[in-house]
C-alpha cells in the first residue's frame, strides 16, 4: 500500500490550526473561506522600524501542488519597501521555485517576508523610500485598509483597532485646531488688533514708531516758527535803529 501525498487543502489546513495555536509575533492571516488557496495576511509594523504603527495587507496565492511548490507572494497595501499588487522575488516565493523548502509552513512564509520587509536589499518587486515616507505610509494605511472590503471581512478585529485610531487622531486634530485657534485669538490681542484708547483703530507695531515721528516733526516747526519771529524782531530792530 503506497504512502498518498497530502493534498494543498489539507496541509493549509494543518498550516492554519498551527497559526490559531501558536500565533506569530506582528502577523495576522485568514484564508478565504470560499477558497482555502487564496489566504490574506495583516503585518503590524514592529515597534523599533519606521513601519510602526501601519497595518500591511497582502496576500498569498498558493497553487493545488503546495506544499511541493511555493506560493506567490503580493502586497496591497503602499508600504515603500514593495511595490503593490506586484509578484515578490523571495527565496520563500514561486519566484525561486529551486531553493523551495517543501517543509516551510504559511507561518514561515509570512516570518521570511517580514524579515524581509525589514531589511533594504533590493529585489525584483521592492522599491526605495525614505524614512519620513515609509512612516507616512504606515499612517496612511489605516485608512487606506479600511476601504477593502476583503479586508473588513477577514480582519474584524483588526478593523476595530484601526477605527480606535482613526477617532483618537480625529479627536487629536480637533484639539489642535481648538489650540491653534486660542492661540491665534490671544496673539491677535496681544498684540493690539482692537481699538486704541482714542476710539481709533490701533494697528501693531506701528504706534511708538508714529508717535516719535508726530513729536519730533512739530519740534522742528516750532524751531523754525521761534527762529522765523528772533529775525523778524532783529530786522525790525535794525531798521529802526537806522532811522534814528
């Protein structure tokens, strides 16, 4: 009596009871439940890579002689280390059907690629980013998940930690714009944006500047007003004196 291989459905089967038994650190994966070879997956960015804080969903497509042949890996989510919607060439995928361990788990698979999101060596499928732009990312995809349906569906739990986010940043904004608001109110104050004590209106930064000019020029018109009437004495006096 020959030994049967097992088939696709019942490895990824077996695959599946391991990762609800022994979960694995940043990964969440659920196939779909109207095709067990087409599985989905959730990476939380760890905490010390500038990936913290997003939610990276992708997938894992795996065909009927799996384990025996590896699956084809994709991101969806815009992470800058991989390309979305775009075949991944990884050692654990379809792309490198040679160095395929027929032994290696979906719990491996998903442990590799998460390796290799951290690391930046270049590969066909991986793309270049910033620091500053891969953390954008990581707050941009909570909203960007949150529109796939697929998602939704398979993540329940995820999609309520997102929604927590989302309405502590919304909340967050809220305030800062209350502050920003204050703080623009008590500047506009402070600095003299109302009336001036005359009824005028007081416009800042111009009134001691104003008043000197105003003082100094009628202190010059009264100099030459006295001088105008000391010559004009002096004249008269000469003139007099003449006629005598």
């Amino acid at each position: 009596m020959t030994n049967q291989k097992p088939t696709a459905t019942c490895r990824l089967k077996q695959d599946y009871m391991r990762l609800k038994r022994d979960p694995v650190p940043y990964i969440t994966a659920e196939p779909l439940p109207s095709n067990i070879l087409e599985w989905h997956y959730v990476i939380k960015g760890p905490e010390d890579s500038p990936y913290h804080g997003g939610y990276y969903h992708g997938t894992l497509l795996f065909t009927k002689e799996f384990p025996f042949k590896p699956p084809s890996i994709y991101m969806t989510t815009p992470n800058g280390r991989f390309k979305t919607n775009k075949r991944l060439c990884l050692s654990i995928s379809d792309f490198h059907p040679d160095t395929w361990n027929p032994a290696w788990s979906v719990a491996t698979i998903l442990t590799g690629l998460l390796s290799f999101m951290l690391e930046t060596t270049p590969t066909m499928g991986s793309c270049e980013s910033t620091t500053y732009e891969k953390r954008r990312y990581a707050q941009q995809s909570l909203e960007f998940n949150m529109k796939n349906e697929v998602f939704q569906e398979l993540f329940p739990e995820i999609c309520e930690e997102i929604t927590e986010r989302l309405q502590k940043i919304e909340e967050q904004r809220k305030l800062a714009a209350t502050a920003g608001e204050s703080a623009s109110s008590s500047t506009e104050a402070a600095t003299g944006g109302g009336e001036a004590a005359d009824g005028g209106l007081f416009v800042p930064g111009r009134s001691s500047a104003d008043d000197s000019n105003i003082w100094h020029s009628l202190y010059t018109n009264l100099i030459l007003l006295v001088g105008f009437v000391v010559f004009a004495f002096i004249v008269h006096y000469v003139i007099k004196t003449m006629n005598i």
